[in-house]
C-alpha cells in the first residue's frame, strides 16, 4: 500500500512545553486516519507540522541514537518544507476564510493562488459549492453563515486544488447535530471519491465511525495506532458495570481489589468507577460491599465495551474530558 | 503565470475589499486634502511657498497613505488565520508579500497625487523634474510600505501596529527635512534623520521641485533602495521567524 505519511520520530516544543514528544506513524492511500485526543493533546501542532506551517525541532540531545523523518505525499519536510503545500488541502480548526466576501467569491479566491485560471476557477467554485450543498448560499458574506455553512465551505475552499490528501482537523468540533453530520457525510463521500483524509477528533464516537485506522494521541504521544476493529477486539463482548456514586473514600483501590483480586476496576472519575461483568461479581453484593465502604450508590448500569474503555485503557488516562463532549450527544 | 495570477487576485481582492471601501477611499482623499489645503491657506497662493512646502505635502500623503492599512492587510489577518491560509498556498513567501504590500504601495502613489493636483491649479508646475519626482515618490512608497510592514508583523495586535506606525510616522514629518530643511535641526538629531528613508525621498524631491538638494542624487537612490530591500528582508525574517513556528 502506498504510503503517504510517514513521521519518525517528531518533535516539538513551544518554549518549555514539549506539544509533540518523539511520534511516529504512517497513513495509507486512500484512508481516514483519525488522531483521537484531548484538548492539548498535541492535535494541531501534529497537522501544522505535517503542512509546513511550522518546524520540527530536533530530536532531545538525550536521544541521539533516533532521528527524525517526515515525508508527506514523497517529499521531505525537512529538506523542503513547502514544497508539498500543493498537494494537500488544510481545513483548521478554526475559519480563515474572508468574512467580507461571499462563498463563492471566497472559493474563486482561494482557487486563484493556485495559480488556476479565471473560467476554470468560476467553473470548480460552482461544482464545489454543489459538492457541499451550498449553492443556495453561494452569494451571501461568508461573515453570515452558520458555524454549520462556515466548517463546509472551509472543506470546499481546502479543495480548491484537488488535493489528493486532505487534512481536517476537529471538523464536527462546535457544530450543532445536524450540521455535524452533514460534515461527516460530507468526509464519507471525499473519502469515497479517493481523497486520503488525516483527521483529528475528540469524539470518540466520531473516530469510531469515521475512520480505518486510529491513533491515540495524550500529552503530545502516541498510544497504539491501530484499524478501529483491531483496537475493539481485546474487549469485543465485555460488559461492563458502570457505577455513579458519592465520592469515593482514600484507598478505595486497595480495598475493592482485596475483595474482589481478579475483577478489573477503572476509575473514571471522581464519582463514577466501572468494573468488567464477571460470574464472581453479583450487583447486590457490589452494592453491599459498596455501602459498607461509605460509598453512596447513585446508580449501576451494564453497558457494552466501547473505544472509549480502550483509549482509557491504552492511555491510562481519565476521559472526563471527552466524557463531557460526549455528553453533549451525537446523532 | 500560475504565480502572476495568484499575485495578481490577491492585490485585487485587498483593493476591492480594504483599499476602495468608501471610509479608506475618502480618508485616503481628505487627509492629503485637509493637509494640502490647510498649507496652501497659510502660505496664501504665494507661489515660491506652495513649491516649497510640495515636497512635505507629498511625502506625508505617501507616507500615511501606504501604512494606513497594513494594520488591516497583514496584522488583522494574521491575527483571524486568513493570513495563515495565504501561507499554505504554494505561492512563494517573498511574492506573496509583495502582494500583499502592493496594494498599499498604490494606495500611497493614489495620495501623492492629491497635493500634486492641487498645486497645478494654485501655481506653475512647470518647471518640476517629473521623472525625478516619479522616481521619489514611487521609492518613497515602497520604502515607507516596507517600513510599515516590518511594523506589521513585529506585532501581534492590531492596536499595537497602529500606534507603532505613528510612533514612527508623526517625528518623521519633522525629522525628514519634509518642511524645513535637516540643517535647522538640532545637531544631535541629524544621525536620527539619516536613518529614516523618508529624509532620501524628500531630498530627491526637493531637487525635482524646487531644484535644491542636501546630498547628490545617487546618494538618494542608492539609500532609498538599500531601506527598501532591507526593510523587505526584514519583513520576510520576521515572518518567518516568528509565524511559522
Ligand atoms: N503557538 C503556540 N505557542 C505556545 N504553545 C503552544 C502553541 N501551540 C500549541 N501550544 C501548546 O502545545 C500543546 C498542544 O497544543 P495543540 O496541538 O493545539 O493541541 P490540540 O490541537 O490537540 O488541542 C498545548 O499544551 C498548547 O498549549
Ligand atoms: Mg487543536
């Protein structure tokens, strides 16, 4: 399979904070390849860096014995950062569009520092305009659409060139339902047509549905980067408990793998824990063994295993954060 | 070609959206009126006098006229990532500087012009060196452009940009012998004035005006266009530096 990314060991630090610690990665032909982190987690500074809007620091002295590559569609970042920037459409995570011009004036804007000419540009506004369902809008100020119109005109003018690889990062991020998935149509139906599409999220749920392949990135690193099935497949058929209660006493931890050795507990919060189904562990006895602990129980439900138990597995980390997107619903 | 179109829509995008907007066009027309006129009142049509105070007239509507926008061309939109789109683009950065620097280049010439139209009516232009003239206004522009834009992106805000350019603007029309002549200055600022490309522009056209100048011509040119590849350079480091990160 071809390969259009290939990162070794990227660095980068903006004054003392290290944003992206030593990742490595490739992306495939033709895939979605969804980055899946928290606010911070190092999302952008990934895609600035994969597009020439910023440099690679050198590898830690710490560290000589690795060194950093980084080859976007063929070309070496290192050498020419900017030769590649024809090849690819950027979509940010926030607009950079004109807000004084009209969609349509904006897509023939942006076509034109491509260098393509007038009849061409006027003619590929129009088709992508339709492509992204905005042709009715197409005379308004890009200043008067919603955040819904703003994200999908941002999509067509990063298509303005036919880029072969597409990068769009937290594309959903700020949308309400219905706009949202009208944008993840909209990557489907680019992803159909052959465009490879580099895509950072925070919903869980998003990465899931969207994308082959997956990396999780905490802290500026990367966990396992694997297809979606793949990272499922440990805990394909789990159940879990999850159990919402008071706060939790000190040494909780301790005392519940006491009573229960071989029944794995996560944590998720400070008023939420989950436990993995198994014969040994009966809910009223759960609730018992709870009680006696001081633990108020607000709630237990069985759910089933989701990416979300293997990101907070892989990356150790507490999801409340994408927990509280999560609460905001998805369609 | 592909980079002439793109320069070229870009010059006209900022044209039509900044440059030609009702309130920059009259305040691109008033301001070198009101100075113009308020001058010409004082020196009461006497015609050595309008010739004169041409030359300051001139190079304070350059002046203000090509640094009135950079605020808004390169500083706001850096500041809402419009400025960051342009950078992915695979226009060159120089040329893409240029393009966006050219708008405001024009729009310093477009004001010179008012003073000059002005003084036709009020007195005898005939015995000006337009060539001369033509060389120093457009140096003028371009250097105080230059200037404006290594302003523009030293800043991070749109307010610091505008008062940065005053702070440089405002001692520049005394510093720059654009009324009076250098040699009235205080001897301690005349270094200060041999730093500001506006004093070279004003010398040259002095000399195409009113047939006096400080230093020989070469002397003018070569400064001016040293200021304006320096101020470029600059520019262009600055950006790089501390935009792509
Ligand atoms: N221009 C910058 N200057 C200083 N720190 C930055 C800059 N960009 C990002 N960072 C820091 O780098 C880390 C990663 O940020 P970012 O890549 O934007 O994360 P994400 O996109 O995943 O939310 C954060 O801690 C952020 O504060
Ligand atoms: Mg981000």
């Amino acid at each position: 399979m071809d390969r259009v990314i290939v990162v070794r060991n990227l660095w980068k630090h903006y004054g003392e904070t290290a944003a992206v610690k030593g990742i490595s990665f490739t992306v495939h032909a033709g895939e979605i390849f969804g980055f899946l982190g928290p606010n911070g987690a190092g999302k952008t500074t990934t895609i600035n860096l994969l597009t020439g809007l910023a440099r690679p620091d050198p590898v830690p002295a710490e560290r000589p014995e690795e060194s950093t590559e980084l080859f976007v569609c063929g070309i070496n970042l290192l050498k020419h950062p900017r030769a590649v920037q024809h090849l690819l459409g950027v979509v940010p995570d926030e607009n950079n569009l004109y807000p004084e011009l009209s969609g349509y004036e904006n897509l023939c804007f942006w076509a034109s520092l491509y260098g393509i000419r007038k009849k061409e540009r006027q003619e590929r506004a129009r088709e992508l305009l339709n492509t992204v369902n905005l042709t009715e809008v197409a005379r308004e100020k890009f200043a008067n659409y919603s955040r819904g119109l703003k994200r999908r005109l941002a999509i067509a003018a990063a298509l303005v060139h036919r880029p072969g690889l597409l990068f769009l990062d937290e594309p959903t991020t700020g949308l309400d339902v219905a706009a949202a998935r009208s944008v993840r149509r909209l990557i489907t139906q680019l992803h159909q047509a052959g465009t490879t599409i580099f895509l950072t999220t925070h919903y869980l749920e998003e990465a899931e549905r969207l994308c082959q392949r997956l990396a999780f990135i905490v802290s500026g690193r990367l966990g396992r980067i694997d297809t979606v099935s793949h990272l499922l497949e440990p805990v394909q058929g789990k159940q879990f408990l999850e159990v919402l209660c008071g706060p939790l006493p000190p040494h909780f931890q301790e005392v519940f793998s006491r009573v229960y050795p071989e029944v794995s507990l996560l944590v998720a919060g400070p008023g939420r824990f989950q436990v993995e189904v198994s014969p040994r562990l009966k809910v009223p006895a759960l609730v018992q063994f709870l009680e006696t602990e001081g633990v108020e129980v607000l709630e237990v439900k069985r759910k089933q295993a989701s990416l979300e138990d293997v990101f907070v597995e892989i990356t150790g980390i507490e999801a409340a954060a994408i927990k509280q997107e999560k609460a905001k619903g998805l369609p | 070609m592909k980079r002439w179109i793109a320069f070229w829509n870009i010059l006209m995008k900022d044209v039509r959206t900044y440059y030609l907007k009702p309130p920059n066009v009259s305040w691109g027309l008033l301001f070198p009126l009101a100075w113009t006129g308020m001058f010409f009142l004082r020196s009461q049509a006497n015609a050595r006098d309008i010739l004169s105070i041409l030359t300051g007239l001139v190079c304070v509507s350059v002046l203000f006229g090509t640094t009135s926008l950079l605020a808004v061309t390169i500083t706001f939109e850096k500041k809402n990532r419009t400025f960051e789109r342009l950078l992915l683009s695979p226009l060159p950065l120089n040329w893409l500087v240029l393009a966006k620097t050219s708008g405001g280049i024009l729009f310093g010439l477009a004001n010179a012009l008012v003073p000059v139209l002005l003084a036709c009516f009020l007195t005898d232009l005939s015995k000006v060196g337009w060539g001369q003239f033509g060389v120093a206004v457009f140096l003028l522009a371009v250097s105080s452009t230059f200037l404006g834009l290594l302003i523009a992106v030293s800043v991070s805000e749109v307010f610091e940009a505008q008062a940065f350019s005053n702070f440089f603007r405002f001692p520049m029309i005394f510093l720059c012998g654009l009324f009076f002549p250098i040699s009235r200055l205080p001897f301690f600022l005349w270094p200060l004035s041999f730093i500001l490309p506006p004093t070279y522009g004003a010398d040259l056209l002095h000399g195409a005006i009113e047939g006096i100048q400080l230093f020989p011509g070469w002397l003018d040119l070569t400064a001016l266009v040293g200021f304006c590849l320096l101020l470029f350079f600059l520019s262009l480091w600055n950006i790089r530096r501390r935009w792509i990160l």
